[in-house]
C-alpha cells in the first residue's frame, strides 16, 4: 500500500521493526490467539481490512512510516508500554 508517488515508503522500518521485535510480537501474537479462540481469522481479517483500506492512503502512510521508526528504535518493554498510543496514530 505505501508504493508510489506521493506515499512514504514504510517497508525499511517496519522490517527493522519485525526483526528487533520478534519475541515481543510473537507473545502478543499467542495472547491474541488465546483471547480470541475460534475467531482469531475473522479478528484479524477485520484488523487488516480496516488498515488496508484507508480513504487517503498518502496520509497514512506518512503517519506509519513514523510510526514505524519510532517504533524500530524503542526497546520492547519500551514498545509494549507505547503500543496502544502508537497504532492510535495512524488509526
């Protein structure tokens, strides 16, 4: 989503992000799962509809490119405590 003229590229960050992250993601992708049970698909089919179809794509991606620095540079205590108010900025 965030390629072409006039979008942020995210790609660099939110990959530094997944790597420096993998324990903390990868718990928090457990607890989801547990909390949702059988309906872990349909939740996160609406998690990443609702991030993919944005009415100006442009905006989103500079607000999670940002995002995906700031985050890519926090610890993981640091990222789990900032998460919540982090994706409520590009929300």
């Amino acid at each position: 989503m965030c390629k072409g003229r006039g979008r942020v590229s995210v790609a660099s960050d939110y990959s530094r992000l997944l790597g420096r992250h993998r324990g903390l993601l990868a718990s928090a992708h457990t607890a989801e799962q547990r909390r949702h049970g059988g309906g872990f698909e349909h939740h996160q089919t609406r998690i990443y509809n609702r991030f993919a179809n944005q009415r100006d794509p442009a905006v989103f991606c500079r607000k999670a490119a940002s995002v995906a620095k700031r985050a890519a540079a926090l610890d993981s205590p640091g990222l789990a405590h900032s998460a919540a108010r982090l994706l409520g900025e590009i929300d």
